[in-house]
C-alpha cells in the first residue's frame, strides 16, 4: 500500500527546499523545524507544534538534520509517541554508515522501516529538484514511496538493502567532490603562475581529461565570480570527509589521499569557520 500522508522533521538550507518541492509535486505534508516551524515551513504545508505531532498525522516521515545524534534523537521522539500513525523514515541527512545501522536496528525494534537516504546535489539542486538520493533499505518500500521520491529528487538510486549503504555512497561521493575542489584549486593556482588567465585554464580543463564537478560548477559561477556561495558549509564539507577517512581506515581500504584531503579540509575550517566551501580557493591560494 503506498503511503498517503507525508512528514518532513528539519527545514533547513536542504530540508526547506526538498519539503517545498514535495508539496509542489501535490502531496499533502506536515512538517516541522525546532528551530521555528512557522517562519520555515513551506506555503501549503501543515505546521506540526512537535515531532511527535508529525508522528501521529503522517504514514512516512522524512528527516533531513545536520547530524547522527540529532538524527537518532528525533527517531527515539518517534518511537516514544505512542499513538503513532507513521510507519517509514526515510532518513536524508548524512550521518555516517554507524549512525544509519544503529538508528535501522531501533526502528525495527519499534516495528517501523528505516530508509537511510543521504542526498546530494547541493542546496542549489535542492531548489531545483535535481538532487541525487541513495537509498538503502528494502526495496519494496524504497519502490512504493519512488513518486514522492521524484518529486524533490532527479536521480533516485536503490543502492543496496542494509541500512549504512547509502551513507557509504554519500561519504565516498563527498570525499572525491572535496579533493577535487582542493586538487582544481592548487592546480588553476600553478596555471595563473604560468601567466594563463583562469578562464583559458576552467575553458580548456572544461572539455579536457581533468573536468571535474570543480571545474564544472564552482569555479565559473562561484570562484570566478567571486561570490563564493556553493551553499554548502566548510564545517559539514569537513564532517562529511572526516567520516569516510573513519570508515575506510575501519573498512581497511586504502587511505593515503583521503587523509591529505581531510587534513586540508580541518585545516580550512579551523582558519575560516563558516566559510563556504569555495573559500578553499582564498585558504589555498593566501595559505590561511
């Protein structure tokens, strides 16, 4: 049975977007923020006072929260509402394969679905709907909640069964966006020393071997132009790197890059807290 009303739990530069296009696709959603659900929710959407509110009116809630204890903390508010009406999280913040098992194995012992669906696309694919999720968990729910799915996401992919999985695709994802940030600054940097302006350097890596999401988006329409504004924070860019480097050194795999990478990454937050992420270009280029 496909799920009829829908729950949103955190409206912030990710979660205010993805909830506005839900309610733009026609569905019916409650939703709420504790940091202001009034001055957040989108128009058309039913305020809910509590996450326990949210809990009692809908069949699916989607959360989209900075961190695995806030994440873990609205689940245990779910599992506590006793009159309960939800049954499925779909779970879209990036918390780390940990967090997702453990916040899995609690909704199953409260007899509820945990969908762990980490996104991707940056605030400026949130508004557009143009986001990447990757979701884990099983695949007949992840199928009978794909409609809504389609409405905030372009890219929906089904990336395994066991909760974890897509926090694995997420923090591998962000560890290459962040080294090729890194990486395409320190070189468009040699190439300015070489005396080549830095639109012959973005227009010819552009349609060359290195073209990369860097080189694609952020130095043309947030470097160049100066206004730094990916929309994406240092701070979680720096989270986000810092755990996969804990996962693959727990997973054994090779970790020589990603613990250059995530030095830089802690680096650039401790000098610039609150920066975007494409102040890196100021960190690399002043040393600071």
């Amino acid at each position: 049975m496909k799920p009829e009303q829908f729950g949103f739990v955190g409206l912030g530069q990710m979660g205010g977007p993805m909830a506005t296009n839900i309610i733009n696709a026609g569905f019916p959603l409650t939703v709420y923020d504790k940091a202001g659900t009034q001055g957040l929710a989108p128009e058309g959407a039913q305020l809910g006072a509590s996450v326990a509110d949210v809990a009692k009116a809908t069949d699916t809630i989607f959360l989209s929260v900075p961190d695995g204890p806030i994440s873990l903390s609205v689940i245990d508010e779910v599992i506590a509402t006793s009159d309960r009406r939800a049954g499925v999280i779909i779970d879209l913040s990036t918390i780390g394969p940990e967090a997702a098992r453990e916040a899995a194995k609690r909704c199953a012992d409260a007899g509820f679905v945990y969908i762990d669906s980490p996104v991707s696309g940056g605030q400026a694919g949130a508004r557009a709907a143009t986001i990447a999720v990757m979701l884990a968990g099983p695949k007949d729910v992840v199928d009978a909640h794909m409609d809504v799915l389609k409405g905030f996401a372009k890219n929906p992919f089904h990336v395994g069964e066991l909760a974890g999985q897509g926090q694995a695709v997420k923090i591998l994802n962000n560890f290459l966006s962040g080294t090729a940030l890194a990486a395409s600054v320190e070189a468009v940097l040699y190439g300015l020393s070489a005396g080549v302006d830095m639109k012959t350097i973005v227009d010819v890596v552009s349609v060359s071997s290195g073209y990369n999401s860097a080189i694609r988006e952020k130095f043309p329409a947030r470097i160049m132009t100066e206004t730094f504004d990916a929309g994406f924070a240092t701070a979680l860019q720096s989270k986000d790197i810092n755990l996969y480097l804990e996962n693959a050194k727990s997973a054994g795999t090779p970790s020589r890059i990603g613990q250059l990478v995530c030095d830089m990454w802690d680096e650039h937050n401790e000098a610039r807290p609150g920066s975007d992420i494409t102040h890196m270009y100021e960190f690399i280029r002043d040393g600071e």
